[in-house]
C-alpha cells in the first residue's frame, strides 16, 4: 500500500510542504475559488460590507445601485450611530448581542468601534459578559463564529481544519470548555471564550481577523444543566478522559501543524488544570503553544507587581507573597515572580519560591501534604504546620501581596483584608478571578476594610471608587493586557517556540508602559485606552527576545522593532475598492 504523506513527512517543517499542491494522488484537496464579491453577496460579506458608506463610484462598479437607499454615509457617522443604538441597551447581554450581530454585518466597523471605545466595550465583548453569553449560548447561537471539533470528527481532523474558508491562519485560539473562567464547565458552549479572545488579538494586538481562528474542541461536558438542557449545542456526554483524551488532543496538535506550518501560534485557553499543564508541557518543545491562564495570566501579574513597588516600596524579593488558588493561574504566576527574582538577584529559583506560599482548598500548602499533592503544587511546599484557612494562613505567612486565583468568589473577607492592612502600610490586593461574580473581593470592599490604603487590582473590571473624599481606580489585571500583544510580537517574527524569557520580558515592557501620573493615581496598570500603543511596545520586546534567542525565522531581524510593529498592526479604516 501507499504510504501517506503523513507518514512519509514528520510533522511541521517547510512552509507549504503540506500545501493542497504537493497532497500525494492518493489524498483528497479541497477544490477552492476566490471571487471578486460584487452586489447582494458584496453586502452580505462581513469582511467587504460597508453598509452606508460605499460611495457613489463603488454603487456603480459593484453593481450596488439601488440595493442601498441613497444617502452615502462615513465611518465615523456609522460609528456615532452604534455606538448611541448600543448604549440605549441597558443589560450588558445586549450589548454583546449587539456587537455580535455587527460582527457579522460589518467587521470592520465592529473593531473601528471596539478600538475606539475600548475601555467602554471591552466588558461587553469580553469578561465579565462574555462569561454570562457563554452560559447562554446554546440559546444565542446564529452562526458558527469558529470551528467545532468534536469526538465525531475523530481520525478525520485535518479534513476539518481544511473547511474554515480562511488559508492563512496566525493564531488560533482553543479551548475544551471544561473550566471557563471561574464558571466550570461549560462544554461546547466554552465558544464565546476562543471568538472574544480573538477579537482581542485583533482589536488589542492588531492580527488580523482573516488570520485568527476560534476553536473548540468538544469531548463532552460534565454539567448536568448543560446535558438536560434542551437547547445545549455540544455532545450529549460525559467527558472523555485519559487515553481517549490525549489522543484526540493529539491528532488535533498534529493536524493543525500539518495544515498550518511550524509558525502557527496555538493558545490554550479555559482548560482545566489537569490537562492544561500536562498538555503545555508536552507541546511547548514541539509547538508554538502558548498558556493563557498560565503563562498571559502570570505575565500580567508580574507586570503589576513590578509596577507597585513605585507605590509599596522596596524589591521584588523583598516582599512576600500568598495566594489563594494554587491552579493554572496560581501556580503559573508563583513561579514567573520566583524567575524573575532568581534572575534579578542571581539566586537559584529552589530558593526564590520560598517567599511564596499558597493556600488551596485543603489549606495551606505546606511540606507535610506533599504525599497527596498534584504535581505542579509540590514546588510550594514549604516547611510549615498545617494552617487551614486563609485567615490563619495571613496571620502565619504575614505576606506583603495577596493574590486570589481560586475562581472562587467572596472569599477575601473583611477580617482577611483587615489582616492584610494590620500588617502593611501598603497591603497590595488582586482579585483576579472572573468574572465579576467570582472576584475574591470587590474594589469597594478593598478599599474600604484597609481604609484607603490598599493598591487593588482584579480580573474583572471594577469602576472607580470614592472613599473619604478621594477617588481610588482600580487597575484590571487581566491577560488581555498581555496575549494581544505577546502573540503579535511572535507572529511579527515568525518565532517558532515560547520562551518564559519572552514573558518576562512582555511584563518588563507593561510596566514600563505605567508613568508618574498613573502611579499618582495609585495605578499599577496603564489605561486601556492606549492599549495598542501598549501591545506594540510588548510585541517589539517579545520579538527581539526571540531574535536574541534564535527562535525568530523571519530575517533580517528588524531595527526598530516598535515602528515594525506597529507598521504590521491591522487597521480597521474602510478600504477603497476598485
Ligand atoms: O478571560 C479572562 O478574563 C481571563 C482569563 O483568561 C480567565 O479568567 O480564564
Ligand atoms: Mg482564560
């Protein structure tokens, strides 16, 4: 028999060596036709509508001539109109649907209105919304936003892959659906996580949109609601775990890389922690795979807390760190601080974690539990009495900087944050768990139990807060600030694998990005306002870090980095046609 091509080639390599021309006899090819879109199909398209504003010589050479009515409109005019429709919505679902619909109208003025309005739309089209539309997603569902990967498709991956209309794909971003954000399993309906990620890689970090690529793998749900839900888009099954698991993550690993080349960035988001470390672990030598909630979640954090230290004094290895969650986003960001201070005081990384410690569920993690201890937990345990809740943890541990990543919301309670402001001039607080419901403590409460002296950030948006006269802004230490840009600075070079050098050169960047106004203001993170601004500056730190390593392909390595990122950034401006 024939072998395939498959077998002959291992997986990745030369561009386009898996291309459709060079598929052996015996392979099926997708027989695709590109067209100039005119008329009706023209604003039914996404990518080419744009409603009003086809000006009068575009209505007669794309035979639009009476499909429209006839005032010709701008951008900007189109844009003042939305923006006025969406604001009348009061529930921020919404709001989501609305921005959805326009997605698919119009793309391009969805993202001229997301980046021009970021800071007002980035809690629709993402946490804490997001979170609430993929509750209900079976029953928002309207058309497929990204790929659908299930147990049925099995054995037959790559010829999935080879539907989505779209051939140059940067970034594809994926999910299982088994943890999303704090909100558990979510199965199938996990989408609304890849597509909102996305449309930040675009909005935030400039890729652009024909070169992103939603996923969701569904291997079954474990949530009883979902699986009696009448309206539930997914598998009606439970979980495939184990073996059965890890095959078919891996035949999607090596189909992706078959289709799509060696460059291809996969970012892992909203998996459960059993998988999410083991998967990373097996891919990262072999893949450009990249953590979110491990490594974007850790990236930012460490970002932030560079930056406090301009408000709560000292070094990074002078302070003392707990957590509560000892997850993907614990764990990741523990260990990203104990690298960071191993390489800033040239001290071993063994020694550097012993200024962290974690609480879990059981308590906290201590020496005497390392029996029963999953693997990524066992570094951080520490020489130590058991100590069962946080509270008592606080009082053992007397850490400088609590950080919450346990998904579970209301647990830094008033005694918990009074503690913490016993203990310190300036306790710094993060609430990182989303969405808002989850938040381990709100902004208020931050503020108000330590008596105005907390520096506060959290993973969900929180307003601005008055509290004895004075105005407090809470800083959102979410991924976002870091995925768009980090993804961008790979891509933009062409880089091949993740270093955890590149994190910690994307946090060095962030920080950098905060200035003496925004700490005056007690901030700890730049203003999402200048967020592109901000994603180009990490884009060109990651990048030359990979240069610097030699993992960048795309040569010769640019001069100045900024300028050649922020030249690659997609712009969401009408284009003029033909
Ligand atoms: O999506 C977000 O807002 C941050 C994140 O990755 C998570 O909570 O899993
Ligand atoms: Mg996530």
């Amino acid at each position: 028999m024939e072998s395939t091509l498959k077998e002959q080639i291992p997986a990745g390599g030369v561009e386009d060596v898996y291309g459709e021309d060079c598929a052996t006899e015996d392979q099926c090819i997708t027989p695709w036709t590109i067209a100039v879109s005119s008329g009706y199909n023209l604003l039914r398209d996404p990518r080419y509508n744009k409603g009003l504003a086809f000006t009068e010589r575009e209505r007669d050479a794309h035979y639009l001539r009476g499909l429209l009515p006839p005032v010709v409109s701008t951008q900007e005019l189109q844009e003042k109109k939305l923006m006025q429709s969406i604001r009348q919505y009061d529930l921020p679902l919404h709001k989501y649907v609305a921005m959805m619909e326009l997605e698919e109208r119009n793309e391009r003025l969805f993202y001229k209105l997301l980046i021009d309005n970021v800071e007002e739309l980035l809690p629709i089209v993402y946490t804490p919304t997001v979170g609430e539309a993929c509750q209900k997603y079976g029953s928002l569902f309207k058309r497929p936003q990204g790929l659908y990967i299930s147990l049925k498709e099995k054995g037959r991956i790559l010829e999935v892959l080879k539907n989505w209309p779209e051939r140059s794909i940067q970034v594809i971003v994926v999910t299982d659906g088994e943890r999303i954000l704090g909100l558990g399993d979510l199965g199938c309906q996990g989408m609304g996580i890849p597509v909102g990620k996305l449309a930040l890689y675009t909005a935030l970090g400039g890729v652009r949109p024909s070169a992103c690529l939603p996923i969701t793998i569904d291997v079954g749900t474990n949530n009883e609601k979902l699986l009696n839900d009448e309206f539930y888009i997914g598998l009606r099954q439970n979980r495939a775990t184990g073996q059965e698991y890890y095959d078919f993550l891996h035949e999607f690993m090596s189909a992706v890389k078959q289709n799509y080349g060696e460059k291809i960035l996969i970012q892992f988001e909203d998996f459960a922690n059993h998988n999410a470390f083991e998967l990373l672990a097996k891919y990262r030598t072999t893949h450009l795979v990249f953590n979110d909630d491990i490594q974007g979640t850790a990236s930012v954090v460490l970002a932030g807390l560079i930056a406090s230290l301009k408000l709560l004094g000292g070094a990074l290895c002078d302070h003392t760190f707990l957590f509560l969650g000892a997850g993907e986003a614990g764990t990741g960001i523990a260990e990203l601080i104990a690298l960071e201070i191993s390489k800033k005081t040239n001290t071993p990384v063994e020694e550097t974690r012993r200024k962290i410690w974690l609480v879990d569920s059981k308590g906290l993690i201590v020496s005497g539990r390392k029996g029963t201890l999953q693997a990524f937990k066992k570094p951080w345990a520490h020489e130590h009495e058991p100590v069962n809740n946080l509270l008592d943890a606080v009082k053992a541990v007397k850490p400088s900087v609590l950080i919450g990543t346990s998904g579970v919301g209301r647990t830094f309670t008033k005694e918990v944050v009074e503690a913490m402001a016993s203990m310190n001039e300036r306790p710094l607080i993060m609430a990182l768990s989303n969405p808002t419901s989850q938040a381990e403590c709100t902004a208020e409460e931050a503020y108000t139990w330590s008596e105005g002296r907390a520096v506060f950030a959290s993973g969900s948006p929180f307003p601005s807060f008055e509290y004895n006269e004075k105005l407090y802004f809470p800083g959102q230490a979410n991924n976002c600030y870091i995925f768009p840009g980090f993804g961008f600075g790979l891509v933009m070079s062409g880089t091949i694998r993740v270093h955890d050098d590149m994190l910690l050169a994307a946090s060095e960047a962030l920080a950098a990005q905060v200035t003496d106004e925004h700490y005056a203001k007690g901030m700890i993170y730049p203003p999402f306002a200048d967020i592109r601004k901000i994603s180009a500056h990490i884009a060109a730190r990651v990048a030359a870090k990979a240069y610097e390593l030699g993992v960048a392909t795309r040569l010769p390595r640019p001069a100045d980095l900024v300028k050649y990122a922020e030249s690659c950034m997609y712009t969401p401006n009408y284009r003029s046609y033909r």
